[in-house]
C-alpha cells in the first residue's frame, strides 16, 4: 500500500528548536560517581506526563547519546560526560506567539534535568539564543 502524503494545515512555519546540555557529573571531580542517562530521561519524561495530565502544554524531545564536553581547568584539561535533550516546535501546537510560553517550558525542563544529576549550572538554547541556568545556592 502507497501513502500520499500533503502538507497538515497551519503545520508550516519557521524551524524553531531547542536544546538542553546537563551534566552527568555533579562537580568538577573526575572521582565522583556519574549519573546515568536513563536519569535526564526519567526526569523528562516524568514532567511531560505531569504537564499532560494537568492539561498544560509539554515539550518532546530526543536524548542524544552521551557526549562530552572539554575545557580546561587549573591548567589541565576537564571533561565531563553530558546528554542533550532537544527538539523541534511544531508550528500546529505552537504557533509564533506562544515562544515566551516556549521558552518558561524551555527553563522548567532545564533546570528540572538539571536537579535530576545535581548539576549548578545547566545549558539552554532557543532558536537563535542561548543562555546559562544556574543554581540559587
């Protein structure tokens, strides 16, 4: 059986993506122990079905495999395992005027991954921006 396929009404828009870096590793200490992928993937999933349940909007997304990120540090070079959680925003659920709900979605999911691996700081970007969430110690 063949498909045809056409374009879904109001689904054509602007590509608007996000992306959201956490760490695995809470510190800089290589000796730390380092928190699982399956983490970052229970804390999402676990706040989209709140979010559904309460009827709010959610965000899905892709966890890509574990990476890491290099810098240095006191003259050495660090790294630390990270997951990126990203996704596209459908223009049919979300249209153009709804970014700065986007955005507070964007925020919450950060720093709710971000609390699941401890993380003090967590990376975010939106379209063409990007920002930093840290903690409030």
């Amino acid at each position: 059986m063949k498909y045809n396929y056409k374009i879904v009404k109001n689904s054509k828009g602007r590509k608007r993506t996000y992306s959201i870096v956490v760490g695995l590793r809470q510190g800089y200490d290589d000796t730390l122990p380092l928190f699982d992928r399956d983490v970052v993937i229970k804390a999402a999933e676990e706040w989209m079905i709140k979010r559904e349940f309460l009827n709010q909007p959610y965000l899905t997304g892709i966890v890509s495999a574990v990476g890491e990120v290099l810098y240095p540090h006191y003259g050495k070079s660090g790294k630390e395992p990270v997951v990126i959680f990203s996704g596209e925003i459908p223009n049919l659920y979300f249209p153009k005027e709804m970014d700065g709900i986007i955005v507070d979605m964007v925020n919450e999911l950060a720093s709710i991954l971000g609390n699941s691996t401890k993380q003090q700081r967590v990376y975010v970007s939106y379209c063409d921006e990007n920002w930093i969430l840290e903690t409030e110690l």
